[in-house]
C-alpha cells in the first residue's frame, strides 16, 4: 500500500514558474533542461505520472542491454 501524500493544487502559473526555476537553477551549473526532463516535470505535475513510474520508465530506456 502507498502511503497517501496530500499535494496541494498547483496552477498552471505556479507550475511554469517552478519549471523555469528548475531549468535557471540547471543553467547556473552549466546544464540544459532537456525536451523529456521537461515533459516528465509537466507529467508529474499534472498526475499522469507518478514519481516511481517516471523512474521505472528512464530505468528501462537507460538499463544496458547484458
């Protein structure tokens, strides 16, 4: 059983504005937010996705074939 988490309602401002927060943060560092880290921010944030699904998913597309 998960446990349950209450998450608050994220606008769609307030969820632009974190993503571009992500993406400056990443910029100082000298790294690019990415099209997919970005679509699966946009996927989190809207529910379609959760956390372990997200992970499972770039598990299986970096995993090395043995």
């Amino acid at each position: 059983m998960e446990p349950h988490t209450h998450r608050k309602a994220v606008t769609d401002k307030m969820h632009r504005q974190r993503v571009q927060n992500v993406a400056g943060t990443m910029a100082i560092e000298g790294l690019m937010l990415s099209e997919a880290s970005r679509r699966n921010l946009d996927r989190y944030a809207s529910g379609q996705a959760n956390y372990q699904q997200i992970l499972a998913e770039l598990k299986a597309k970096y995993q090395r074939a043995e």
